[in-house]
C-alpha cells in the first residue's frame, strides 16, 4: 500500500444495537473497490468504536 490509497473508517450499527468500527482501504480506481476490514469488538458508543479502529490503523503503520 502507498501513498494513493485512502484510509477512512466508517461506524456502523450491528444487530446487537451497539457499534463497530469498519476500516475502509480505498485503492486507486485501476486497482479495484475499497477493502473494508471490520475491526473486532463492539462498543457502547460510536467514539469508542472509532478510537478502536484508529488503535488498529496506528499498529498497521508500525508493523505491530
């Protein structure tokens, strides 16, 4: 991955009513569709759920 793909992270609701973050990986177009990554767990409150996927999309740029 490099510099002219697109990060983003999306909140959505689940079944369970509670929220879960869906990091979202956008190529260019030449390359395909978004690839969406659900980050694991559920939380209580959107924020909680963005601040997991921004945790994760930090540990992927260190190599963690």
């Amino acid at each position: 991955m490099d510099e002219s793909w697109v990060p983003n992270v999306e909140i959505v609701r689940s079944e369970s009513g509670r929220f879960v973050a869906v990091l979202v990986l956008t190529p260019p177009p030449e390359l395909g569709p978004p690839v969406r990554v659900p980050i694991a767990g559920e939380h209580d409150r959107p924020e909680l759920a963005e601040e997991a996927a921004l945790d994760t999309f930090a540990a992927m740029t260190r190599g963690d």
